[in-house]
C-alpha cells in the first residue's frame, strides 16, 4: 500500500498554474483520525501560502482549503481501493 500522500490545492484562479501548492503526509502508523488531521493541516498550510495577494483572500482560502481536503480524501480512497485490490 502506498504509504504517502499527496495533497494538491491548485491554485490556478489566483495565479499562473505554475504556482500550484503541494505537502505530502506519510501515512505510516496513524489512526483515520490522524490521518485526518494531517490532510486538515497540509492543507491549511498550502492555502495560505496560495492565497498570498488574493483581492477575497478569506473567499479563496475557503474554496482552496476545501477543494484541498476533498482532493486528499478522494486521492486517499483511491489508494485505498488500489491496495485492496491487489
């Protein structure tokens, strides 16, 4: 199973799609709650870095912070669905 995650928040209404923010968690040992926890973090991290000179920063940051953990979980899952598989 693969044991790291990738949380992208792209932050393409506010820049050039080059400055598109990534954190990666390793998922190592943690409970679902940590796990949650972690996303909730990196991705609060990666949003405010993306909404740095935002004319609604709070508006961009919730849509970010959002889209953020949506991504993550949707990612997770994925990962999840591919290691039970095999």
């Amino acid at each position: 199973m693969i044991r790291i995650l990738t949380v992208a928040a792209v932050a393409a209404m506010i820049a050039a799609p080059a400055s598109a923010q990534t954190a990666r968690i390793n998922l190592s040992g943690k409970t679902s709650d940590q796990i949650q926890a972690d996303i909730a973090k990196a991705a609060k991290k990666v949003c405010t870095k993306a909404v740095v000179g935002a004319t609604f920063p709070r508006e961009m940051y919730a849509s970010c912070f959002k889209f953020a953990v949506n991504d993550a979980k949707a990612r997770l899952g994925a990962q999840t669905q591919m290691a039970v598989s095999n």
